[in-house]
C-alpha cells in the first residue's frame, strides 16, 4: 500500500431500528452543535486544525481537492460555524454525523445487507473504474490515484476512501444491520480514532437500539 499510515477502526451494528428523526436526537444535536460553535473556531483557522490538515493532506495526494470536497468534519464544523443547520437524514447518519463533529473523524457506514462486510478491501483505483457515490446522478470514472473500498464477493467498489461511500450500500430507514468505519490516514493516531468508535457505540445504541462489535486494525 502506497499510504502505509492508513488505518481503519471498524464497527458492527445488528439490530438496528434506524427513523426518520428523533426527538431526544435533536436535542443531542442542539448541544453538540453549541459545543462544536464554542472557543475561538473561525471558518479562516478551521482547515489548520491538526485532524482536518491530516485529511487535507491525504486528499491532495489521492487527486481530492479539499477546498472543494471537504473532509466530513471539517464540512459539517463549517456548516454551523456558518449559521446552517445539520440536516436530518435518518437517525444513524445524523448519529454519527454528531461523532464526526466532535472528533473530526470521517466516518463511513454501510448497510451490511448490502455487501458482505468480510469481503471488503482497502486497496487504489484502477483508472478507468467507474462508482457511482450516494446522491449522485451518474457514476464517475476514477483516474488511478484514488484509494477505494472493494466488496471482493461483488466486486462492487463501496466507497472511495475517506470521503464519498456508494449509493447501493448506503444507510437507510430499512437498515438492520450496518457496518462503520473510522478513516484513518497519515498523521491521525489511535486516540481519535477509538473515541468515534466508541462514540458511535453509545449514539446510534441510544438511537438506533444497537448492539454493537468494535474491531479494528490496518489495511
């Protein structure tokens, strides 16, 4: 592997009831957002916060321009500290959405229904491969420096790593089982890492009436 700093936390969820929205959800969102807002946080200083610049830096070296696709986080801090509000998509998304904006991981999540969460490869692009990402209207051909997530049994790509996952295997409403994953990349240590994970746990259990199996390790 070309980025041998990339390590990835991952967990899995079954029994899951995910909805549209949730009352006790949005008064977590509330407090969350006022704390994400706290301190000196400027939209100018935002992009040189230690996490969001080891993002940044991984993007441009994976052909991501990151003054046009943002790192998760960095995304969702700049949405608020602009006056906006984190949209409601279902109550897993918008649960670890929370743990992106406190602890500036970039996380993805799958419906475990639709790959097999065994199967799956850290590994670059081929050029000439296309995906199709969630809310995309046609899929786009990747060039060669990208990295991706595999379904090896499908061989359906299912993300392309650390900031855009796959239309087919996306999170929904119908979800009952879900696979997250804390992206790691160069100049990001455990620490983060194991606190999204563990916060992911306790969220999406409080909402989503989860049980959860944390694993992780490099790719």
């Amino acid at each position: 592997m070309e980025f041998p700093g990339l390590r990835v936390l991952e967990l899995e969820l079954t029994g899951l009831t995910v909805g549209k929205t949730d009352a006790g959800l949005e008064a977590l969102k509330t407090k969350v957002t006022e704390e994400a807002k706290g301190g000196t946080r400027n939209l100018e200083a935002v992009k040189d916060e230690p996490i969001f610049r080891a993002y940044r830096d991984f993007f441009w070296k994976v052909g991501v321009d990151p003054t046009k696709t943002r790192p998760a986080g960095e995304a969702l801090i700049r949405r608020i500290l602009s006056g906006k509000q984190i949209p409601i998509v279902n109550t897993l998304v918008d649960a670890y959405n929370l743990v992106s904006l406190k602890t500036s991981i970039a996380i993805a999540a799958f419906d475990s229904g639709q790959l097999r969460p065994d199967a799956l490869k850290l590994r670059k692009a081929r050029p000439g491969e296309r995906f199709l990402g969630i809310g995309m209207a046609q899929s786009i051909v990747l060039e060669g420096p990208e990295v991706v997530i595999e379904d090896e049994d499908s061989q359906d790509l299912v993300a392309v790593y650390p900031y855009r996952n796959a239309e087919k295997s996306k999170v929904t409403e119908s979800t009952k089982e879900a696979l997250l994953i804390m992206c790691g990349v160069p100049g990001i240590d455990d620490a983060p890492l194991e606190k999204a994970r563990d916060l992911c746990k306790q969220f999406i259990s409080d909402f989503c009436t989860a049980t959860g199996n944390p694993s992780g390790g490099s790719p």
